[in-house]
C-alpha cells in the first residue's frame, strides 16, 4: 500500500525512486531534467546514495507518535507521524503565533538527555517539546549562533539566485561577537563584487527575505557521519546547503539585512560579507546605521590582515 | 543676576520643542510654560511622577536647572528665589526644595533627576456609533533622584542590560568601537 508522505518537496521526489535505479551514472546520463532533480542530484553526488536509500526504508511505514508540547498550564498532547512531523507542525495545535514566533526547539526525549533541535526538522521519538524564541532568556548564544549561520545560508542563496553561474559556498562558523557574518564564493574568478552588483543584490536580497521560506532541515543519521561533512542539510526555496549547526525557522524571522562588502580572500575564492538583525529585535535607523558601519570596518579590517 | 554663570546641566535637551497639548488653557506659549510648571511642582511634591513620554522629556530640563540652581547659588540668591517663587507656587515646595531636596546632591554632580521610558499603553478615547476609538500613548516616569521609593530598576533588569541577545551585543560593540575612535 502506497503512503502519501507530508514532506518537504525535495525528499517527496526522492522517494519516488527505487532503490535499485538509483545509480549515479544513470542521473548523469539524465541531461533534460526538471529543476527537482538537479538538486537530487547534487544531493546524491555530494551526499551519497545510501543517505536517500536510508530514507526510502522509510517510505513503506509511517509510524504516529504523541509528543507533548510544553505550555504554561498543562503539556498539550498532540499526534504527529514520527519521522516525519515537524515542531511546527506541533506548536500549530497551540497557535500559529507561537509556531510563527519558535525560531529553535528545546526537546526532552522520554529516553535519552534533552537536546536542542531546528523548529523545522522532523521529529523522531516520543518527547516533551518547548519552543526557543528570541525573547527567551535561556539559549541566548545558542539562538545567536543559529540565527549567524541560518543568515550565512540565506546570504549564499541569494547570491545563488542573483548571479548567473555555477557557485560553491563554504558556510565558515563565525562567533557572532565578530559583528559580522560572510560566506566564502568559488566560482566568480576571485572577482570580488561591485559596489553597484552588492546594491542590485541588497535589493533583491529584500524581496527574497520578504518571501517567508522555510528552512527544511534533515539531519543526518550518526552512522553516515562518516560520509557526509555536516550535521545538518538545510534547503531555502530551490538550494540545499550542508550545515554544521541549527538554523532558524523562516526567513521570516530575519529583520534588517545587509551584504555589505565583498573581497579576494584567495585565488579562486571570493568572500562575502553582511549584518543583520531578527525581526522581533527592531531598532531605529541610527542604532542600525552604527552596527552597518562598525560590523563594515571590522569585516575590511579582517580582509586586510 | 541670571542663569548664565551656571554649568551646563547633565541631561539632554532636546533641538526641537515637544508638542505640549494645553488642555483646559488658552493655547499659547504661555499656556506651555503653565504645563510645565504642572509638572515640575508635581514632581517636587511626589518626587516621582508618571506621564506622557513627551512631556516627561520637555519637563526634566527645566526640573534639573531648578535643582542645580539650589544646589549652587542657594536659598539666599535673588534669582534663584525668583525662580523657586515663579516653578513652584506652593510655598511648603520651596521649603522642601531648600531643606530636603537640594541637601541630597550637595556633594553630587548633576544630573539630579532620571527619566525611565514604560511600555505604551492604549487607552479608550469615546464610543461613537457602537464603534471605540483607542489611542496610545507613550508614557515615561520623572523622578527626582535618591528618593525614598523602591527603585524603578531591579538589579535583575540591570543584568538583562547586559543581555547577551544579539541586538545588545552588535549596538554595544558598534558604541564602544565608536567611542574609541
């Protein structure tokens, strides 16, 4: 019996392969196909074929799970198909404010130690689930840190979707005291962009940021930690980028946003960098305008030396 | 003699004036300085008082230089007995001013009074046609300083001042390199 499976578009296409045409060579043979299946592909060459085969044996059970959802009154029991449902899924049942507002999940498993997990990623076991968000006085680096590395990845979307040619990123972790967060480009010739190019980026960076994506998280199984670089694979509209720590939700939840300068950082290698602020923390254009020119002079100064 | 001599206050003043609406007063800039004088006789009598936003910022200029002028002239001084005489018409206000309120920041430099900001409140206007009309105001509190109230900030919000969430972190370190330079 066929299952219709609730999940992101990406991992829907990849289940519907079979296991055994799952060949590499018979993707790369395949030169007419839709946007899809470039990015299985891309999944499959940098990923391995045992991550999708991994989650094909999932295909033929959906198991239901209760998770608990912590609220001030009383914990609010919800149903969710295991492996698949997400915390925002859950934190629906409360109110689409308080799913709108979680930006990270604090998750207490009933077996095993509590641990932190991204709002969108499917959730595994029976647990006690609590919503982190901006407000939230516990967390606080660690809603930093995600919310630095999730506007990292948005930075190399955006710069993915503004420049017609083929890219690589590499997301670096940069402690948020640095003031300023940059992703590194290959595939623009060591040419650093224009102060005109960032601008036409600034701006489209906007209607982008506008756009409410989600960030889709899957992380990957302890078994394929071999294999694959990251902990986390995180897609943002039509891109999958491999990730080493927890993102946000949306974006949605970025407030001001800035590319702010671009330089050589190698041969081949182009870095870019930017600034921004959560949408639930809003400051006047002065206070802006300080960390704009203060995040600014540290990234040139961190150029030069 | 007048003001001239004095040092400059330690509190802001602000370039452009306030709108001060002069409900139950003839509008004018007389009508004004009477809002003011409202004020600051009202903070000199309970020494913290809570009001509209812009009225707490246009008041405390003048609330500090009365303060300052009984700090550093005294109850003697023609022009500051002239100025007690004209801000604060009840005449028990003078006294407190000379004998409870000025003694506190003899040895003190200014600023001798705070301004904290409160979180908006909205508040009905009227009812019309079944229809409410809500307005919000932002609403600030004067004090004069080391008065005998609770303080209005626990030492639990002066550490969420130190907050290490991300706007505090960026603005604090964007304000210190400014500083430096």
């Amino acid at each position: 019996m066929q299952t219709t499976l609730r999940l992101p578009v990406v991992y829907r296409k990849i289940f519907e392969f079979q296991g055994d045409q799952c060949y590499r060579q018979q993707f790369e043979d395949s030169q007419q196909n839709p946007q899809w299946f470039q990015i299985i592909l891309r999944i499959l060459l940098n990923f391995s074929i045992i991550f999708v085969k991994k989650y094909m044996e999932m295909k033929e059970k959906v198991d239901k799970v209760v998770v608990n959802v912590h609220t001030d009154d009383e914990p609010l029991p919800v149903l969710l198909n295991r492996n698949i449902s997400t915390s925002y899924h859950a934190f629906n049942h409360l109110s689409k404010h308080v799913a709108d507002n979680a930006v990270l999940v604090d998750v207490q498993p009933n077996i095993g130690g509590s641990y932190t997990s991204c709002v969108n990623q499917p959730l595994q076991d029976q647990a006690t689930i609590r919503k982190i968000d901006f407000d939230s006085s516990e967390f606080v680096n660690l809603l930093n840190d995600a919310y630095w590395r999730s506007c990292a990845l948005v930075t190399a979307a955006i710069l993915k979707e503004s420049l017609d040619v083929n890219l690589e990123f590499t997301i670096p972790n940069i402690d948020v005291s640095s003031g300023f967060f940059h992703v590194d480009v290959e595939g623009l010739n060591g040419n650093a962009l224009s102060r005109d190019e960032l601008n036409t980026i600034n701006r489209y960076a906007k209607s982008f940021i506008k756009n409410a994506k989600d960030f889709e998280v899957v992380s990957i199984p302890s078994d394929l930690s071999d294999e694959v670089p990251s902990n986390y694979i995180v897609r943002i509209g039509d891109h999958v980028f491999p990730s080493s720590g927890l993102v946000i939700r949306s974006t949605s939840q970025i407030g001001r946003y800035s590319i702010l300068h671009s330089k050589s950082s190698g041969i081949e290698t182009v870095s870019v960098g930017g600034v921004s602020l959560p949408f639930s923390q809003p400051t006047s254009s002065y206070s802006w305008g300080l960390i704009v020119k203060n995040a600014l002079t540290k990234y040139q100064k961190s150029s030069s030396s | 003699m007048s003001s001239a001599t004095l040092p400059r206050i330690g509190v802001t003043i602000g370039h452009v004036a306030q709108k001060l609406k002069t409900g139950g007063i003839e509008p004018s800039r007389r009508a004004r300085l009477e809002v003011l004088r409202r004020i600051v006789t009202r903070c000199v009598r309970e020494e913290r008082v809570e009001l509209k936003w812009n009225r707490a910022v246009e008041a405390r200029p003048y609330l500090e230089r009365l303060i300052q002028l009984g700090v550093e002239r005294g109850p003697l001084d023609e022009y500051t007995a002239e100025m007690m005489e004209w801000w604060l018409p009840e005449r028990d206000l003078i006294v407190k001013m000379h004998e409870v309120i000025v003694p506190r920041f003899a040895e003190i430099q200014s600023p001798y009074t705070s301004l904290y900001r409160l979180p908006p409140k909205r508040l009905q206007q009227f009812i019309q046609n079944k229809r409410e009309f809500w307005k919000r105001y932002d609403i600030g509190i004067l004090e004069i300083d080391k008065n005998p109230f609770p303080p209005v900030l626990s030492e639990n919000s002066a550490k969420n001042e130190e907050s290490p969430n991300l706007l505090n972190l960026l603005l604090t370190d964007a304000l210190k390199n400014n500083l430096e330079k």
